[in-house]
C-alpha cells in the first residue's frame, strides 16, 4: 500500500519534472546564458587567471541546458514526489480526514509556501557569476536551515490550528494560524544574517526574471505533483475500498 | 453528508497503520535525501567524489531549483 503510493508519488514527480525542464528551458535558460556571459566578460575585463573562466569546459553548455539540466530538475521532482506521497500516507484519514485529491491538493499549497516562498523570501537563486565561492559553505547552511525552520513552523502553525478551532471555530482558528505562521517566519528572517553577494554591475532586470523563472519553476513543479498524485491516489484508495464494499 | 447518503462508496478514510508506513519511510525518505544530495550540493558545500563534473552536469538545474551553487 505505502510502497505503491511511493511509486506513483515519483510518477508524479517524473511528469512534474518534465513539464518543469520544458518550462526552464524557455524561461530559465536564457537567463543562465546571459549570466554567464556576464561572468566572462567580467572575468576578462578584471584579468582574472585564478577563476573558472579560462578553464576548458569539462561539460559544455549545450549538455549542462540539456542532459544536465532534464537529470537535474527530474530528480528533483522524483525525490519531491517520494517524500510528498510518504507525507500523504502518513497524514491520509490521521491528522487530516480529507478525501485524497483535497489532502494532495492543500498539501502542495503548503509545500509550495513553505519550502519554496518563504526561503526564497530571504535567501533566493541566484544565477551564475552570483556568489563568492568562498561563501558555499555557510550558504548552503543557511539555506537547508531557513527549509528546516519554515517546515517547523508551518507544521506548528498547523497543529495551533487544529488546537484553537474547538475554541475560535475553523474560520477563526485558521487565520490565527496563518498570523502565527507569519509572525514566526518574520522573526526567523529577520535574526538570520543577510546574504547579498550580487555584482554592482549585475543586471537588475536578469536577477529578476532568472528569480522569476526560478519561482515559475517551483510553482509548476508543485502544483502537477499535488493534482496529479491526488488523481492517482484517490484511484489506489478506490480499488481498496471497492473489494470492501462487495461484502 | 448528503454525498455519502447519495453515494456509499465515499466513507472516511482510514490511515494507514504506522507499522506498515515506517519501514517504506525510511527506504524512501533515504532515497530521496541521497538524490536530493546529489543534485543539490555533491561538489559544492561538500564532495563524496572527487573534481566537479556532477557539479557542472547538473549545474542549470542546480541554480534554477535555488541551491546554493558556487
């Protein structure tokens, strides 16, 4: 049962994967190249011999927006799908009692919010030639700590719901929870440090639309997950139900 | 309510027990996280192997699903 729920989460997140290349490839690639194209021209301006730059490519462009960039965003959506439909299962008739297109669909809204919106409100992609090399290190850190802490605080936010409706209602205790998740991301973002690490003589219009192909991205990758994995879900929990029913 | 007096295919669902959902779990969540590495951060904030070819193979999808990159 969980195992044929796994293996149709990562058929999702296949799909999902693959309609996410197609889009990257018409609204993120240009963006790359321009960016790297950047790089270079200011590589050379600077003289710089200690970068990347000069080296021979040991994957060529055309591989990395192609084979490279497929393997990339597919297994990306193939891991999401897996742990979004072990999430499903755990959640399925237990803390929430929503039939399984519903439950998927709400629960891709949240992925989305919480591991994609919030930690690209304080620490978003950033295209090539952004970035000091010296700096991964922490900012990789940083990066999987604001996931961690959205997460927490979404599932927080979530359980403060559940506990206030007997009191405040569903309506009520709803918004107060969306306050609360808020007010604690707020309070995250804003003791986390800053990480501003953008060329003066980046293009602000590249930075933006890479941004905003890189968000496009997410959006399409999690909204095929959580609709198209509720449709295969709920015909697993059909056909379980279905022998039931004959007794 | 008046859906499941309509139709009595749709009762509430029942979850899964625990014990089945565990061990899958961790094959899963284990797989996943090796893949998510993988593509993420193996040659960048840390390296299992060696030079940087799975950085630079996987380096469009890299910046564009937002991990940190170089």
């Amino acid at each position: 049962m969980v195992g044929q729920l796994l293996l149709r989460g990562m058929i999702a997140g296949v799909v999902a994967g693959l309609l996410t290349f197609c889009f990257a490839r018409i609204a993120g690639e240009p963006q790359v190249d321009q960016a790297i194209a950047f790089e270079e021209s200011n590589a050379h301006a600077h003289h710089h011999h200690d970068g990347e730059a000069d080296e021979p490519e040991q994957v060529s462009r055309q591989t990395q927006a192609g084979v490279g960039l497929l393997t990339g965003v597919v297994t990306y959506g193939a891991a999401f799908g897996g742990l979004f439909a072990l999430t499903f299962a755990l959640i399925y008739g237990r803390s929430s009692k929503l039939p399984a297109r519903p439950l998927a669909a709400w629960m891709a809204l949240a992925g989305f919010v919480a591991l994609t919106i919030v930690p690209n409100l304080k620490y978003p992609a950033n295209p090539p030639a952004v970035g000091d090399p010296d700096t991964i290190g922490l900012r990789t850190a940083l990066f999987f700590g604001m996931i961690a802490i959205s997460l927490v605080a979404m599932l927080v936010s979530l359980r403060a719901r559940k506990a206030m409706a007997q009191t405040l209602g569903l309506w009520n205790a709803s918004i107060a929870a969306g306050v609360l998740f808020i007010a604690l991301i707020a309070i995250a973002q804003a003791l986390l440090p800053d990480i501003n690490e953008v060329p003066a003589a980046f293009p602000a219009v590249l930075l933006w639309k890479f941004r905003v192909a890189a968000l496009g991205m997410q959006a399409i990758m999690w909204t095929t997950l959580g609709l198209l994995f509720g449709l295969m879900a709920d015909h697993k929990m059909r056909e379980l139900r279905a022998p039931a029913l004959a007794h | 309510m008046s859906e499941a007096v309509l139709n009595p295919a749709v009762v509430e669902p029942t979850p899964i027990p625990l014990g089945e959902w565990l061990p899958w779990a961790v094959f899963g969540g284990l797989l996943a996280l090796i893949a998510l590495y993988f593509v993420g951060s193996e040659q960048g904030a840390t390296a299992l192997f060696q030079g940087t070819y799975i950085h630079e193979f996987v380096h469009d999808g890299r910046h564009l699903l937002g991990f940190p990159c170089h």
